[in-house]
C-alpha cells in the first residue's frame, strides 16, 4: 500500500445488553475496498465477515461481491444511518484462528439496523442480527464515524476506547488514557480507559496489515469497543 494513499472509512460500533454487539467497518481506497463485520452474540458466538480485496465501492457505500452484500444508507443527514448486511460469514471458536486461516463453520450470516442520533457520533441502535438459524433482536447504542486516513493507520500501535452511558452520550479514551491487561496470547482481559473498568465480553482479532484487537466491554458506566491496533511489536500493555 502506497505510503501515502487516502482512503476514506465508515464504522459503527454498538453493544446491547448481554454481550451483544456488532464492529463495522467499510474502507474506500483508491483501486479497491476492505470490509469488516465482526458480529458477538451469546447464542452465536463470534461470526467474522471479512475481505480486504473488494472492488471498488459502489456509490460509496455499497459492497457487492460473491457471498457479501454490505450497504450504508444515510437516510437523514448525521442524524440517521440504515445498515444491511448478507454475507457468508465464519464462526471462530478461538479469536486466534483469524491468524490461521479464518477456519471455521461458515454459516449464512447478516444484520439489518438502524443508528439514530440528534448530534455527534452517538446515538442509538435498534434492529436485527443474523447468523445461521439464531435471530438476535439488537436494542443497544453504538457509536458512528465517517472519516478519511492516509496512509494505513493500522500498521501502527494505538489504542482507541469507545463507550456510551446512554443513546446520546458518550466518551472516548486514547493511547495513554486506557490500560490493557492481556494474557499470554496478547489478548485482552481486563481494559481501563479515563478511570473507568470494564471487563471483557467478546473479542476478535483482524489480521490487517499488523494485529488489530477489536473487543467488546461492558461496565457499570456504559459499554462499548476497543479498537487495538498493535503494531508490528509484541503484545503487551
């Protein structure tokens, strides 16, 4: 990847109740597209819908390849956003088995929400998760983000929490503001960002350009995702 390409990324990042929750991510670059759907639910485990050699979007946000549809609708102008998804996904047992091969069950898999907010990038989530037979009702809040990158800034460590108390309210921590406890496997266990513990519900790992560690927390205060792009240096805290 050119040093200096510029692509331009949608997310949304939401959490229900019980350990539900969904990290979306579309990626424009020039000559081609990513995209990233990790979906956590405690009936259907982790389901991975990836792909780093899409062609390029169509209109912007729409995905269509073989065995993935992914489309953004902003139906009202930073206010609402409807997102569809139908893919062929991957359950994995083990967050690590996306380092080897992303093996697993492949099972149909998908979502159908919707993401409402007045102001900023919080607001709430309310729709539908799909994977194989299990239908999960999503009613949760999740964070939006519409943004350009140069370069790629997954190839360098940073950390990145992102939580909300409510639909409309929520914080976001950076490098030095959260501290990871991981395990042997350089995974986390235990994430603390501005003060605030939260313990871990689910996590996936991306094998972009170096490691990154999507996990989904759950606190008293609020519940959201860490996004951990660990560079090419070892795990750690």
């Amino acid at each position: 990847m050119p040093a200096q390409e510029r692509g331009e990324v949608w997310s949304l990042a939401f959490a229900g109740p019980d350990a539900t929750g969904g990290f979306l991510r579309l990626v424009r670059w020039p000559d081609r597209a990513w995209f990233w759907g990790y979906l956590v639910a405690p009936v259907i485990g982790l389901v991975v819908v990836r792909d780093h050699d899409l062609a390029p979007v169509r209109g912007r946000t729409v995905v269509r390849a073989d065995g993935l549809w992914f489309e953004l609708v902003e139906e009202t102008p930073g206010e609402h956003w409807t997102v569809g998804l139908e893919a062929f996904g991957v359950r994995l047992d083990d967050p690590l088995d996306a380092e080897r091969g992303e093996r697993g069950e492949r099972l149909p898999a998908g979502l159908d929400v919707e993401w409402e907010t007045g102001a900023g990038p919080y607001g709430a989530v309310h729709g539908v998760l799909l994977a194989g037979a299990s239908r999960v009702d999503v009613d949760g809040t999740g964070a939006f983000e519409h943004t350009t990158v140069t370069g790629d800034p997954w190839a360098g460590a940073w950390r990145r929490v992102t939580w909300q108390r409510d639909p409309t309210e929520g914080a976001t921590a950076r490098d030095d503001a959260v501290t990871i406890d991981v395990d042997g496997a350089g995974l986390p266990v235990a994430v603390e960002a501005d003060g605030v513990s939260f313990v871990v519900a689910a996590t996936a790992v991306v094998p972009a350009t170096a490691r990154v560690v999507l996990t989904l927390l759950e606190a008293p205060a609020g519940r959201g995702w860490l996004e951990w792009a660990q560079g090419p240096a070892a795990p750690g805290r």
